[in-house]
C-alpha cells in the first residue's frame, strides 16, 4: 500500500482540474528523497489507475479523452511517452491525470482530514 500523503496533492489539485503528469513525477521524486524513482513513478501509478482514483488520458478538443486498456498497459503507454520526452513532460507529454468519482471522494478526504 502506498502512502496517500504521497499522492494526495495530485488527487486535490484534481478536484477542479485535470492534473498534468508532471505534477505525479514530482511526487515520485519528492518520495524517493534523491533514490531511483522511475520505477517508484510506475509503481505509484499502476497502484492509482488499479485502485479506480484516477485515469490517464489526453485533452483533446472535446475535453478529457481517457486511454483504454488495463492498468499496465496504459502504465506503458505514459511510460513510453516519458521516455519519448526525456522525462521532461513539460516538453509536451500526451498525458494527463483525471479524478474518478472515487479519487475526488479521497481527495476530499484527505481535504477534511
């Protein structure tokens, strides 16, 4: 189980908006205090996309278009994506973080403390 504190500022910022997965790496990184935290981003985001709090998508011209497929392989989709960008997203990663209904009852959760 992971730590919600580690996650909890993605879920909050989600309650009003979708969430660029820049905001995700650097709570991965923040938790891996200076360790190796690639892996750690992967597994924080099968553990998020596996417990239903949030999906990963694109913005499109419609609004949030979410990705298809099981945990893992939209796991490797963002994964390919990162690496495509150098792990520098804010060069234009294709993915974004949506709350689901169950992720917005945690975050505000976690609001109410």
């Amino acid at each position: 189980m992971i730590d919600k504190r580690i996650f909890a500022d993605v879920l909050i910022e989600g309650l009003d908006d979708w969430v660029p997965i820049d905001q995700l790496i650097w709570a991965a990184r923040e938790a891996a205090k200076g360790g190796p935290w690639k892996g750690f981003f992967a597994e924080l985001l099968h553990f998020l996309l596996e417990k239903d709090l949030i999906q990963i998508g694109e913005l499109a011209a419609e609004g949030f278009s979410p990705w298809k497929g099981e945990a893992g392989e939209v796991v490797q989709l963002v994964l390919d994506d990162l690496e495509r960008l150098s792990w520098e997203p804010k060069l234009g990663s294709r993915a974004w973080i949506a709350n689901t209904d169950a992720g917005n009852e945690v975050a505000r959760s976690l609001i109410d403390g």
